[in-house]
C-alpha cells in the first residue's frame, strides 16, 4: 500500500495527541495546564508554585512535560530588574482553540482525571458524566439526544435500525491516538457516557452492548435496545 502525505500528517497527528494524552493523565499536571490556558497573559513559574503549593522544581517537572508534549510554550517575560529575565508560558492559539472549556479533548482530559484520580471506574465516570450532560424531561426524543451529542463529540454518528433497536454508529473516531493506546478506557468511558444520558432521558432505551473498531477506521456502534426487552445480554 503506498502512503500519501496525508497519511504522514495524519500519523503525525496522532502522535501529538498521544504525547499530549499522556502528559495530561497526571491530574496536577492537567490543572497546571488549565490555569495556564484560561490565564490571560504568560505565566511564570513563581505564580504556578504560588498557586498550587508545590515546591519550585516539581512545578518545572510539571511544566516540562507540557512543554516538551508541544501543550504549553516557553518564553521569556519582559527584564524587570537586573539578571537573567524569568521563563514564563503559554498556549499556542493552536492548542488553545483544541481545548477550550468546550472542546472534546478537554472534556475527555477531565474524564480521564477522574479515572486516574480513583473517583471511579471507566464506565463509573462515563455515565455519571452523561447524568450530568443529559436533563431529565428534556422534551427532545432520546435516541436524537444521543446521536446530537456523540456528533457534538466529534463521532460523525448515523442511526443504523435493525430488528430489536438502533445502531448509532460512529463514523469517525476524534480521539483515535487515545482510543488506540487504551481502549479499555477511552471506549468504556464513551459506552458509560451513552448508558448515563439515556438512563436520565427516562430509561426508555439501554445500550445493549459497544462493538468496537480499530481507531483509525472508526465505526464502532453502540447498539441501543428499548428497555423494555432485557431478554439480550448486554
């Protein structure tokens, strides 16, 4: 098979976002990196120690793993005294716009920090973000819900009938370097997502099960049953 330059650029992006999935797993590391995202001007180390209690050089521990996985950008602050000018940091417009307090990939990070953190299991974490997402007696037909938001994620989601329920299969996979390295997570955290949103959205509909694709051809389906008929196996 021969590779295009697309397949170089895409490889190459999924490297990033690999890089950046790991350095973010660490949950202090991840707050680091919100402070600095949401700060409105370049942050220096002695503001980071000041802010979250820890000593001068596991602040730069932390910050170097940010640096170095292309999430923060080092610099130097203007000289305001004799001596060498202080370091501080910031987010490149690039990665800022990939992790906004909206985005997918931040929402993502925050869940894995709840993993990493013990606040539960995979598929704890995911569905009680889904019971936080979903708003009972929303009006809006609840498989419609879940499609809307699996596609405000990223998935490109298409509901597929079949005999006993639907398939929403997701034709892209937004966090493939992710899924890639730990499914069991990533993929867990989605079907748990999926179970929450419907349990809130009246208990009308249950996933019955996740079928799982590679992450670099995407496709996976969550297969939604009503509830009603609890005969399958989930």
């Amino acid at each position: 098979m021969t590779l295009t330059a697309s397949d170089g650029v895409r490889s190459e992006e999924r490297a990033t976002r690999q890089r950046q999935a790991r350095a973010l797993g660490d949950p202090t590391r991840f707050a680091i990196f919100c402070f600095v995202l949401d700060a409105s001007e370049p942050v220096r180390i002695a503001v980071l120690t000041d802010h979250f209690g820890l000593n001068h050089n596991a602040i730069r521990q932390h910050v170097a793993k940010l640096v170095d996985a292309g999430l923060l950008e080092e610099g130097l602050a203007p000289r305001d005294g004799p001596g060498r000018p202080a370091l501080q940091y910031r987010v490149s417009p690039e990665v800022a716009a990939a992790w906004e307090a909206d985005s997918p990939y931040r929402q993502l990070a925050l869940l894995l920090v709840e993993v990493a953190r013990g606040d539960g299991s995979p598929a704890e974490v995911g569905a009680a973000a889904g019971r936080r997402i979903a708003v009972s007696g929303d009006d809006q037909e609840p498989l419609a819900r879940l499609t809307e938001e699996m596609a405000r994620r990223g998935f490109q989601p298409r509901a597929v009938p079949r005999a006993r329920g639907i398939d929403v299969v997701l034709d892209n996979c937004p966090f493939e370097a992710a899924a890639a390295a730990a499914p069991e997570i990533v993929c867990t955290l989605h079907r748990g997502l999926a179970e929450g949103m419907l349990e809130v959205l009246g208990n009308e509909y249950m996933v019955e099960s996740l079928v799982a694709r590679a992450p670099t051809r995407a496709g996976c389906r969550i297969r939604v049953r009503p509830a009603a008929d609890r005969t399958s196996t989930p």
